[in-house]
C-alpha cells in the first residue's frame, strides 16, 4: 500500500528565513509520481509540482525547491526567503504513474511565516 | 481559462437528510474525482468519473454516490447523513493521457452536519 509522512505537523518561522517542509514516501511501485499541493485558508488545494519517480534531479521555481532522493524516499520541499503569503497547509502526495489514479496524501504540515 | 468550480461553497445539513454537491472540471479535462477532507488532516480518495462511469473508488461506504454529464461535469451525492461527514469536499479534474493526469482542485464544499 502506498503512504505518506509528513512528520512535522505545524512550523513557524520569521519572514525572510529559509524553511524545508518533509515527505517521506512508501509504494512498492517501481513508476510514480510525487506531488506537492499548497492550501491556503480559502481551502483550494493549488498544485505546486509533479514529479516522475525516474527523474531525481532537483527543481527550482523562484523561491521554491524540491529535493527528490529516492534512496531515501523523500521528497523534501524548501522555501527559501520565506514570505508571509506562503503561510498555508502544504499537502506532499503520491500516485502510481499509470492514468488517472488516485492521490494519497499526508497529513500536511502548516506552515506560519511571521512578519 | 476557468478553473474547477464547485457548488455550493457552504452547506449546513442535519443527521439523516440527503446532499448533493456539484463540481465542474476544468476546461480540457474529462476525469472527476472527489476528496473528503475532514478537519487537521489530509484529503481522502472517495471516488473518480470518466465517461460517465465510476472508474475508482476509495474505502468510503455505498452512501456516497456519484454521476458524472456528458459535458464531464459531477455530482456527489451523500444519503442518511452522519455527523462525520462534516469535512470539506473538494473536487479535482484532470485530462488523460500525454501528462494530462495532474490532479487540479476546486475550492471545495464545507459540509456541517448537525
């Protein structure tokens, strides 16, 4: 069965610091894909990145990274510089890679980046 | 380009009684799943729509129902209500094929049940 662990479960940091956010995954899938969603408090889930499980090269965009290490199943997620408007839930997710199947997700970690 | 829409956006209902809740995907998609998302914790899979059938279903009993348009839009029907069922329900769609199957959301429906 497939899971997801989000150990932290709310972080706090100061505008401006640096913050990494924690996925570790289990499948027995040898293809599939990893995920990252950001809810705010309006609720939305907002896709943020999607990554294939051949692909382990880290991705930058702006002010976001994500660290794929498949040695470890891990798919950790930094802000750098963070701002008072990525404070939200920040949902990691798995999927197996083959159609529209489903996402199962952790727990989510709540992030507060205080001005 | 209009995203996923879901109605309504509150809902108050009481033990027993029957809800309908609707979601339209976004443009290009024809794949509909829903989510139950129940207070503090992740959102759960209930159930997936392509070609007006139910493709996938998740771990949720046969109270929850769904039907799915020629025009791929959805509803979620939930009969005999229970206080449990009070959790945000969002709406994801999502294309097929050619890496089309990145799950988009809706803003949800907050369910209460009293």
């Amino acid at each position: 069965a497939q899971k997801v662990t989000q150990a932290q479960t709310e972080i706090s940091v100061v505008e401006k610091e640096d913050v990494t956010l924690d996925c570790v995954y289990e499948t027995r899938d040898t293809t599939y894909y990893l995920f990252w969603y950001k809810q705010p408090p309006s609720g939305e889930l907002v896709f943020l990145i999607r990554r294939n499980s051949f692909d382990e090269q880290n991705e930058i965009s702006g002010r976001y990274s994500w660290n794929f290490q498949k040695s470890t199943s891990s798919f950790n997620f930094t802000i750098t510089a963070s701002q008072v408007v990525d404070s939200a839930v920040y949902f990691c997710a798995l999927s197996e890679a083959e159609g529209n199947t489903p996402l199962v997700f952790g727990k989510g970690t709540r992030l507060s980046v205080i001005a | 380009d209009a995203g996923v829409t879901q109605s309504p956006t509150h809902l108050i209902k009481t033990r027993g009684q029957q809800v309908t809740l609707r979601c339209s995907p976004k443009s290009g998609h024809d794949t509909v799943s829903w989510y139950q998302q129940a207070l503090g914790q992740g959102p759960q899979f209930i159930f997936q729509y392509y070609e007006e059938e139910e493709r996938q279903r998740g771990n949720f009993p046969d109270r929850f129902s769904g039907h799915q348009f020629p025009n791929y839009s959805s509803e979620l029907n939930v009969n005999a209500l229970l206080l449990g069922d009070s959790a945000l329900y969002l709406c994801a769609s999502s294309g097929t094929g050619g890496g089309q199957e990145t799950q988009y959301f809706g803003p949800g429906t907050r369910l209460l049940v009293l």
